[in-house]
C-alpha cells in the first residue's frame, strides 16, 4: 500500500509479506503476523508497530520517529532514519 499524503493502518491481519510506504503521514501495524518481511517507509511522519511478528522488519525515513512495541522479527531489524528517534519496547 502506498500514498502520498495521509495514513495508512493495518490491523489483525495474516500476510505473506507487507510493505507500506507514505511521503507524509502515519503508519500504524497492530496484531499483524507475515510470513516474510515487513517493510515500512515515511518520508516524514510516524510509524507505530505492536503486536507484530515478521521474518525481517525494514524500516526507511527522513524525518520522524518509529516505535516498536512487542514487534518480533525472526531474522533482523534494519532502520534507516535521518532524524528522528527509534524506541522498542518488549521487541527482539
């Protein structure tokens, strides 16, 4: 899913893979569980995932902040940030 102005949320929810993208905006990810890897990118703006497993979460932006609470990932975590803070919270 992608979109250039406005916020994006996914919830309770069985995927492959997921990748969200927006230019400004809010991604949400709650109670989400992806086979593959999860990617998310926002260029400025927020991004808050709970209660999600994945193989790899890869993470891309400019300017904002990711927060991470009970994320698992099976394989790795990669963060691109500019600025911004990085907060995890029960997530390995």
């Amino acid at each position: 899913m992608e979109a250039s102005t406005g916020n994006l949320s996914i919830k309770n929810t069985s995927v492959e893979t997921l990748s969200l993208s927006v230019s400004t905006g809010i991604i949400t990810v709650d109670q989400v569980v992806s086979k593959g890897d999860i990617t998310v990118t926002v260029s400025t703006g927020f991004a808050t995932l709970s209660n999600t497993k994945c193989q790899s979460l890869i993470t891309k932006g400019n300017t904002g902040s990711l927060s991470l609470q009970q994320v698992i990932a099976t394989e790795k975590f990669s963060f691109e940030r500019t600025t911004g803070d990085v907060t995890f919270d029960r997530s390995d």
